[in-house]
C-alpha cells in the first residue's frame, strides 16, 4: 500500500467508502484550461509531431495514390477474385467501422449510466470515431468500382428510373454507415462548442480568434445555453446508444442475412457488437497511454481511467471468446453438415493460421488483464491491446475469407492471396487514421474541458444537494 | 429567452437616438467560483431582475432552480423529428420498392416491416438527431458572431475560469447605477460594462456580402447549364465524360486473331463434346424421325447440299421478275426423287396431344406462321398478298395445306420443314421451341381435318353452336 500510495498518479486502489478522484493533483479550472489550451496554442508543435504527420501523412499519399490506381484501373488490382469476391476491402471496412464504436461508447452509454470518469477520455474517443469511420467508409466505396455513380446507393433519381433495393442489407448499410458518421461528426461537434469557446477567447492571433470564433457560433456559456446544450447531450447519447448497436448490428446483416455457411447464424448482431465495442476500447488505449504521456496529461487521464478501459476490454473479450465457441458448439447442434464443415474448415483448413492467430489475440490476450498488475502498467496494456486489435481484424478476415473461399461447390474452391494494392491500401488506411488524428492533437482540445470541470470536487463544495 | 443581450440607449428618453455613439448592452459582474455565482444568482433574482444571465465555463449545478429556468421544449422537437423520420422512411420504402419501381428479389414482398425496418430506425435517428442539434442551436439564438458581451476583456474568461452575471440592459427596471450597486453587494469581485458598436458600425460588411452574391451567381452556372442541356436536342452523340464498359479489349464475332493456329477469334465447338442442354438424344421429339443411327448421317449430309439452284444470281441477271421465274423451272433438272420421302418420320406425336397443347398451337401458328400461310392455311397470309400484289419475281407462294399431298405429310416431315425450312421458308428453330413446334404441327392438323370435315364429325352437343355462328 505504502509503495503504492507514495506515486500520487496511481488512483487504482479501492478505498472503501471514498471515491477516488478524477482529476489527480491540485488541479483547478485555471490549470486545467492551461494544460489542455498549451497543448493547440503553443507556437509550435514538438519535433516529434512533425516527425510522426510526416510519416502518417506520406502513408496517407500512398492510399490516395492507391485508390486513384483503383479507380483508373479497376477492383481487379486487388486480390479478390472467384469465389472470394470480399476480401480485405470488407475486412478493413468492419475493422475500422468496430473501432469507432469505443467512442460512441464512451461519450453516449457510458454519458447515460452516469460513468464521470468518461469525461476526460471522450473527446479523445469520439475524435477516434470519426477518424476510423472516414477510413472505414473509403473501403467499400472503392469496392463498387465505379464510384462515379456510387450514388446509385442513395435514394436520389437517376438515369436508370430505377430505386435502390431497400430489401438488401447492403443498403441498409449504407443507411446505417452514413447515419453513423453524420451523428456521431455533429456529436462530437456540438461536444467541442464550449471548449472551442475557450480557444477563441484564449486566442491571440487574428485568425486563431476568426476560425475558432466561427467554430463555436458565438458561445457564451450562458446558463440559459447551458441548459439546453445539456438537454440535447442527453438526447443525443440517448440516441447515440441504440444508434451504435445498430449499426454493427446491420454490419452483420451483411453477412448474416446470406446463405453462406458461416456467416447464416443468429449470434452475428451480438458477437459483432461485442467485438466493435472490444476492439474500439483497444485502439483507444493504444492511442491514449502514449498520448496521456506525449502531452502530460497524466493527471487528467489517470491510470484509474486506463484501468476501467482494461476491464471492458477484458469483459468484451470474454464475450467474444465464448461467441466463437458457440459458433462452433451452433455448428455441431445444428446438424447441418454445410455449417459443421465451414466451422472445421475454419480451425483446421488452409487458414488454420489466421484461426488460431485471432484465438489467441482475442481470447487469450485479454485475459492477462485477471492480473492487476496488466491492467495498471501502461506498457504491458500497449502490448496485450495492439494484440488485440491484430486478433480483431484476424477475424474479420478469418469469417469473410474462409467461408467465401470454401462453399457449397468444391470445384470452385479457392485460396485468397492480397495484392500489394489491399496492403498498401490498409497501411494507408492507418495513415490517413494518424494523420487526422494528429491534426485533431494540434488544433482541437482533446479533453472536454467543460466536462473535466463540471465532474472536478471544488466545483461542487456549495451545494446543497 | 435566449441569452442574447441586446444594446439599449443610453439616455433614451432625454435624448433623440444618436447612432454614432455605443450603446450600453450590458453591465456584468465577476465571480471567483461557481458557489459564489450561485449566491449572487438568487439575490439578482431576489431583488426582481428579469432579463440577466449567468455565464460559466462548466453548466452548474442547480443554476436552473437558482434561476427559474423552465425545462426546455427541446425533447418535444427530438420526438417529433423522430416520428417524421420513421414515417418518411417507411413511406419512402413503399413508394419506392412498392409501388413506383416494384421488383422481385428472392420472393421478397414488395414492402414489408422486417425489411423496412433498419431503414426506419436509422432515419428516425438521423432525423431526431439533426433536430436536437439545429434546435439546440436556433433556441439558444446561434449562431450569433456579433456580441455586445465579447467587448468585455475579462468576459473573455467565461468559458475558461471565471462565472459572471450579466444584466441586460432591455430589462424594463435597468438603470446603470441600481445594476452596479446591485453586483457590488453580491460580492463580485469585479464589475465591467458592455458596449454594443453603434448602429453605423453595424452593417454587415460590404465586401462579404459582395463577395456572397458573387459566390451565389457562380453557384447558379451549373444547374443552369444542366437545366439548358436537359431541355434541348442535339444531333450529336451526347457526351461521355466515363466511358464505363463501353471499350473492353474482346474480340467481337467473325475476328480475326493471332492467338489460334486457325487465325479465328470464335471458336468451333470442341469435338467430341456436347454443350449443356444440347444433348438432344430422343430422336422422335428433337427430330421428327423414328430412332436408327443411319438415318442421322443421311439426313446431316441433306442439309449440307444446296437445295435450291443459287437465286440470287439469277436476280441480277437482266429481265423482270417473270422471266427470273421462267428461267428458274427451265434451269431445274427434271425433279429427282425426294429423299426427304423415304425417311422414317414419326407418325405420331411425342408429345402429349390435349387441348391446352392445342390452344397453344394455335396462338403460336397465328404469330409465326400465318403471316404467310394465312389464318386457314390456304398459303394466302398477309405477306403472301402483300407481295403477289407488288409482283415480287422472288417470292415462292407457301403450299397451302389442304392440297393431299401436304394433308399426306406425316408430322416427323412437317417438324422437319418448321425446324429446317424448306425452299424459301427459312428455318424456325430459333423462334420457336420444339414443344411450340409440335403444338403447331397439331393445330395444322386441326387446320387440315376441319376443311374436310363434315357435321357427323363434330360432337352432337356442339352442333347448335355451329347454327348460330355468322354466315358469310
């Protein structure tokens, strides 16, 4: 206790009848609006900044190089071919599109089950969403082929004089997917307002006092605002959380509502949530122990907050750990020998190797997190979570790959290899991700200053309830 | 009630509106902590304020009861919205997929909840959600770029860390001196006055709003040109910005290429090998013979002779069409025996004769053949006249098929004739399936013995009918 107690930035013990702080230090509303302005509004980024947007930025070249090759050339320079016509693009597609979930997590249903110490990560978490929703989204429109008339996806008129098919859940998908990004885009939007206020009035140069004076619309943070700011933050979570269970829940669509074995099963909608949320929390924890330390913001996300991450993540895992085997237990119950095949297939055939790569990331992995000792070390968390998120898109691939690869005809069975263009494509993909968010860590405030304030002790010492 | 705070005169009662001066918009007061601002808020309430506001960079916690801040109407607009968005997605889904493009899709009804269903949901939450975020925005009164309180240097720390009140100066009891002293009892811990710009400075600026109209008209080019496109016509191709699939690099049919031996780009029919469907092996009802593999080679090297002397030479050798005529019979050997007389064509037919091949029958006789032959058979349709009209030297008249001859035919010869043409009659078989063809072999025979029937043929019962049938 004595050794632990003495690093004043450790808040991770149970003190029964105390509740540990949020905010660690002798942190005021003064010194955190300094901690979290310092780090947009000091003249120039560190050098390690530009070292890092010039590596993730160059990637970011190579996938817009990419998809210019595809687009000019055809899908065909992918490796997707008969009979495994989804592949990687739809793989990263439900990846990215998982990751994202974390933030809606975070900033909506942890927001209604009144979780406070949500507040000094969600920012960061909603910024994720965005970003992996972009990436997530540029996969399968490329994947038409011609996107020039991807609007064909919309219900808008064409040359055709023909609808879309609202029968297909690829279009519900598509229904889905956009819905998401629009809402969680102005979510996270209407969040930033009062801290983008605190930017404009902390400004010092004219076109910092112009770009964020139209960003906040003229905020004042007036008590009459404030109320209905927060009705309609209360709103929006309260439709955020239906709204991202949905949306893995139609990802899954995609595969369940088809007569492939493998993908033709009920657990799809749960399992896929379960995996979005656990893969999501992940990313966010990859992303966030380097961040909490590159900006000193140790005191405002504390290992307290790492922690209770780390517990979802455990918790998710298990969930995805018992999914898969009641995949396999559905399979063998079912007694149909299509299903039983692809399930053994799966463990055992040619793609045995992704397989077990994803059993042991996602199910074996996150449980090290039963120790204290995991769940508290930022460095170990960084490893068994960059496992987890190799696991998660393990297996994405290992449900899309293997079941296209070996269905109902045995003489159309295949073997699906990736050309340079779907890994050039997916690494590229991680650098339009870090770029964003990179650009989000030099102009944007990463933690809802508003809210860190609103959940900090002083600021409750006269009241009366 | 929002929290706009809108400039009142300063003197407006002694003095006439002089809009080149600032007008006082507002006086605030500042407060150290969210507890003082509390305080402060219910004595400004206290002593019976009306149009004032508190300003914090976090919302406080039961500022509303401080200040008497009613519940805000903003749910109701998220339920409306929401309710809408259900109701446009499911009546767009009907409309859509139900009624104005209905299609098939794995026997899925046109429109049914299940399917609906996600789109409903996903559009009443964008619907609920754009709502509550654009109600939020107009109920607060923002966007609102111009502020009279922003010309406040310390209200600067509103949003950071410092609270304030603010009291308008358009509340009816506001009087600069009475709202001062009112702060400096509460305890602020500085007092400060807003100013709004007079009205002059007001304006807005010149050069945006030219630069906006400039963006507008800019704006219209497009759709106008569209709009001018779409109403008139033009010789020309249309224009083909993406070229889609339009150029592939195949080979089209009858090609050459380099890639054979043979120099063809199609290419023939592996030996030895039968395409799916093609197989053909019942005999009677493919070929119109009685089964015997001899038969097959006689028949095949039939139709790789020429049957007809070349007509078409004949055509533009000089003369008129009669002569053509004459000239044909005159180069025409004396007529071989048939060898289309001594194969074994079926006697009868191979498939099931009943009335619904029978109507059948007749309905494909009268598209496909009775153009020419005619509705009876007489050989006298309507091409045939057509054509003996304007003394066509080429046109052979069909045989009608009553002459004993025809009547004679067994129906294997008949399925021959449709299926490989015979003289100018070229072949069917690429119009009409084989079932169609022996549905028409079946009508022609109806054709044939209805010419020569006579009342004890026909069933007694229907004899009556015959009475009342028009005479001609």
């Amino acid at each position: 206790m004595s050794t632990v107690t003495a690093d004043f930035l450790n808040n991770t013990q149970e003190q029964p009848g105390v509740r540990s702080p949020l905010v660690l230090g002798r942190h005021d509303n003064t010194t955190v609006t300094e901690r979290i302005c310092q780090i947009a509004e000091s003249p120039k980024p560190p050098r390690a900044w530009y070292i890092a947007i010039s590596i993730s930025s160059s990637f970011t070249l190579m996938l817009f190089g990419l998809i210019g090759y595809l687009v000019t050339t055809g899908v065909g320079v992918w490796g997707n071919n008969a009979p495994v016509f989804w592949a990687w693009d739809i793989v990263n597609f439900v990846f990215w599109v998982g990751i994202g979930h974390a933030g809606t997590l975070i900033s909506a249903i942890l927001f209604l089950f009144r979780q406070h110490w949500r507040t000094s990560i969600n920012r960061f978490a909603e910024a994720m969403t965005i970003f992996a929703v972009v990436c997530a989204g540029i996969f399968p429109s490329v994947h038409v082929g011609r996107v020039w008339v991807i609007y064909w996806l919309l219900p808008v008129p064409n040359q055709n004089a023909i609808w879309p098919n609202f029968r297909s859940p690829l279009l519900w998908d598509v229904f889905a997917v956009s819905t998401y990004a629009t809402v969680s885009l102005l979510f996270w939007y209407m969040g930033m307002i009062p801290d983008i206020a605190t930017f404009r009035d902390r400004a010092t140069s004219r076109w910092r006092q112009v770009v964020y004076g139209v960003l906040s619309l003229g905020w004042t943070g007036s008590a009459r605002q404030w109320h209905r700011y927060e009705k309609a933050y209360l709103l929006l979570a309260a439709l955020a959380t239906p709204l991202v269970l949905s949306v893995h829940t139609v990802v899954s669509f995609d595969f369940a509502v088809s007569q492939v074995p493998g993908w033709h099963t009920t657990i799809f909608p749960p399992y896929f949530v379960a995996g979005a949320v656990f893969s999501g929390f992940a990313m966010v924890v990859t992303l966030m122990v380097p961040a909490r330390a590159f900006f000193g913001l140790k005191e405002l996300v504390t290992l307290r907050h790492l922690e209770n991450m780390n517990k979802i993540i455990l918790v998710t895992g298990s969930m995805v750990g018992y999914a898969y085997a009641m995949e396999f237990f559905t399979a063998w119950y079912s007694g149909n020998r299509y299903e039983q095949f692809a399930f053994i297939n799966r463990a055992f055939g040619p793609y045995a190797w992704a397989y077990w790569t994803m059993v042991t990331c996602n199910v074996i992995s996150p449980q090290l997190f039963w120790f204290k000792k995991v769940r508290t070390t930022p460095w170990m968390m960084v490893i068994v979570c960059i496992f987890v998120n190799i696991g998660m898109w393990f297996e994405r691939f290992v449900i899309t790959v293997t079941s296209l690869s070996r269905d109902f005809l045995p003489s159309s069975w295949g073997y699906y290899k990736p050309t340079f263009v779907d890994i050039g494509m997916f690494v590229g993909s991680f650098g339009l991700f870090f770029t964003l968010f990179l650009l989000f860590c030099r102009f944007l405030p990463i933690v809802a200053m508003a809210e860190v304030k609103s959940v900090m002790p002083a600021n409750h010492a006269n009241e009366d309830h | 009630m929002t929290a706009t705070i809108a400039p009142k005169e300063k003197h407006h009662a002694s003095h006439p509106v002089v809009d080149e001066s600032p007008l006082l918009a507002a006086v605030i007061a500042e407060f150290p902590s969210a507890g003082a601002v509390l305080t402060a808020a219910k004595t400004i309430r206290q002593a019976g304020w009306t149009d004032w506001d508190v300003h914090s960079p976090f919302p406080i916690h039961g500022i509303d009861d401080v200040m008497g801040i009613r519940p805000t109407r903003l749910p109701w607009i998220t339920l409306g919205a929401g309710a809408m968005g259900i109701t446009v997605a499911l009546l767009m889904q009907w409309w859509m997929n139900g009624v104005d493009y209905p299609f098939w899709i794995s026997g899925k009804p046109f429109f049914g909840l299940p399917a609906a269903a996600p789109v409903a949901f996903e559009l009443m939450i964008l619907f609920a959600a754009l709502s509550t975020i654009a109600g939020m925005l107009l109920l607060n009164g923002l966007p609102r770029f111009s502020n009279p309180l922003f010309s406040s240097e310390g209200f600067r720390r509103a949003t950071s860390d410092r609270f304030f009140i603010c009291i308008s100066a358009r509340d009816p009891m506001f009087d600069r001196e009475v709202a001062l002293k009112a702060f400096s009892d509460c305890h602020a811990t500085a007092i400060d006055e807003c100013w709004a710009p007079p009205a002059s400075e007001r304006k807005f600026p010149k050069a945006l709003s030219l630069a906006l109209m400039v963006l507008f008209t800019l704006a219209l080019i497009p759709p106008v040109l569209i709009a001018q496109k779409r109403s008139t016509t033009t010789t020309e191709p249309r224009l083909h910005a993406i070229s889609d699939m339009d150029f592939q690099p195949k080979f089209k049919p009858q090609r050459t290429s380099t890639l054979f031996a043979d120099g063809r780009a199609m290419r023939p029919q592996v030996s030895g090998t039968v395409a799916r469907g093609d197989l053909r092996a019942d005999s009677r009802l493919f070929k119109g013979l009685e089964p015997g593999p001899k038969v097959h080679r006689t028949l095949a090297l039939l139709q790789t002779a020429p049957a007809t002397p070349p007509v078409a030479r004949l055509v533009s050798a000089e003369g008129g069409p009669r002569d053509v005529a004459e000239r044909l019979v005159a180069l025409a050997d004396p007529p071989p025996a048939d060898p289309l007389d001594s194969q074994p064509w079926v006697t009868s037919f191979p498939v099931p004769v009943t009335s619904k091949t029978m109507k059948r029958g007749q309905e494909r006789y009268n598209i496909y053949c009775a153009t020419c032959h005619g509705l009876a058979g007489d050989g006298d349709g309507l091409v045939t006249r057509r054509a003996l009209e304007l003394e066509q030297g080429t046109w052979i008249k069909p045989t009608t098929f009553h002459s004993d001859n025809l009547r004679a035919q067994p129906v294997g010869r008949l399925f021959h004739s449709i299926t490989n043409g015979v003289r100018k009659m070229p072949s069917y078989a690429d119009l009409v399936s084989v079932e169609d063809r022996w549905a028409i072999i079946l009508y022609v025979k109806a054709l044939q013995q209805a010419r020569h029937a006579d009342a004890k043929d026909i069933p007694s019962d229907l004899i009556p009918q015959l009475r009342d049938l028009p005479k001609e």
